[in-house]
C-alpha cells in the first residue's frame, strides 16, 4: 500500500486523479481559508510565489482569496462525486481519535501494540 500526498495546488486536478484511481480512498486535510492566506503572504511559496514571478496586476491578498476559493470550489465537487471514499478533515482533528478515523478509512487497522 501507498499513501500519496498531494498539495493544494493538485486539487485542480482531484477529478482526474480520482478518475484514474476509481477504487482508491482519499483524504482531504483542509486548514482555515484565513490561516492559509496569512501564512501564505508571511512566506510565499508555491501558487503565490508563481504569481509574483510572473508579476500578475491583482493583489497578492486578492489572488490568495481567489486561488483558495478555486481550490476549494474544485475540493468540494470532488467529494460530492466521490461518496464513501473521500474523507474531508480539518488539521485540528488530527488528534488521536481523528488519525484513527483516517486509518480506518484507508483499511489500515493499527495493532494493539501500535
């Protein structure tokens, strides 16, 4: 078995990749649209340093908030399409109790010794 992570960038891609995995379960680990924005514009890297780069007119604070939003849209439409085997998550569940949930969602039952 395989665990493969994918940045936020990717999402744009989820339908593709959720049709070239049929069968496969997936996660999608999600983090408040704000914190990312800021931490975004503190250390640009990524999709905002690429915007910068080419030196685009809008805001980097208005790219942030369009750039979130598309991943979000794209996220959300993944997970209507997918059922079952799309698990969406926020980072601050990733607790115990919510790292168990993942596990089990991917079949991967912890040992009791574990």
């Amino acid at each position: 078995r395989y665990v493969v992570k994918l940045r936020s960038p990717e999402t744009l891609h989820i339908h593709a990749i959720l049709k070239a995995f049929p069968h496969v379960p997936w996660v999608m680990l999600c983090r408040n649209p704000v914190e990312v924005m800021i931490s975004a514009l503190e250390h640009p890297t990524g999709w905002l340093a690429y915007k910068q780069r080419r030196n685009a007119r809008m805001s980097d604070e208005h790219y942030s908030a369009a750039m979130l939003a598309h991943f979000f849209r794209r996220a959300t439409s993944a997970v209507e399409a997918a059922g079952a085997r799309g698990l969406v998550l926020d980072h601050t569940d990733l607790t115990l109790k919510g790292m168990l949930r993942v596990a089990t969602h991917f079949g991967l039952l912890p040992d009791p010794d574990e």
